[in-house]
C-alpha cells in the first residue's frame, strides 16, 4: 500500500489562440485572483461551458453515428494523422476508447 497515491496523467496537447488584449488582460487577473496558470483557467472555462451548453451537448449527441468508444469522423483523421507524423500504426496505438 501506498501513502502518496499515483499520479493522474492527462494527455495535454498544445493549442494556440489569438484573444483580444482586453481579454487576456481580464484572463491573466482572474488567474492572479486565482492563484493558477493559464492552462488551468483555460480548461476549467471550456470544461464548464461544454458541461451547461444545453445546446451543444443535443447537437453533439445528433452527430455521434459511431460506435461506442469510437472517435467521429474528423476526430478519427486527426488522430491518424498525429500517429502517421509520430510513426505509430494503428495497430500498435492504444485504442482511443482506453483513454480518460
């Protein structure tokens, strides 16, 4: 048994976004108030928005035409995209549906 226990690991990838200044300014104080980076607040913004946009969750569930655990299309062609660039075969990739 451990006391510490293991470490939650995200797959993070890098974005770039152009904000207005007014905006970034308003980001970097509510980062300061707080007490957190960029990414953090970022992510915790998106995160809430996708969770009480009503709107977005109905029409992101009108387009799931897969198969559970499987990513839709355009999802799909980045993913293979992003392997192909790394050198990593389908076959040899964890399954999408594996991950957190």
């Amino acid at each position: 048994m451990t006391y510490i226990p293991r470490q939650t690991k995200l797959n993070k990838e890098r974005i770039e976004a152009k904000l207005e200044i007014g905006l970034i300014e308003e980001l970097t104080l509510y980062c300061e108030y707080l007490d957190s980076d960029r990414d953090y607040v970022i992510s915790q913004a998106l995160e809430i928005a996708f969770r009480k946009d009503k709107g977005f969750a109905e029409w992101r569930q009108s387009r799931t035409d897969t198969a559970p655990g499987e990513l839709p299309g355009s999802d799909r062609q980045r993913m293979k995209t992003q392997r192909a660039r790394a050198g990593v075969s389908a076959e040899t990739a964890p399954s999408a549906a594996g991950k957190i």
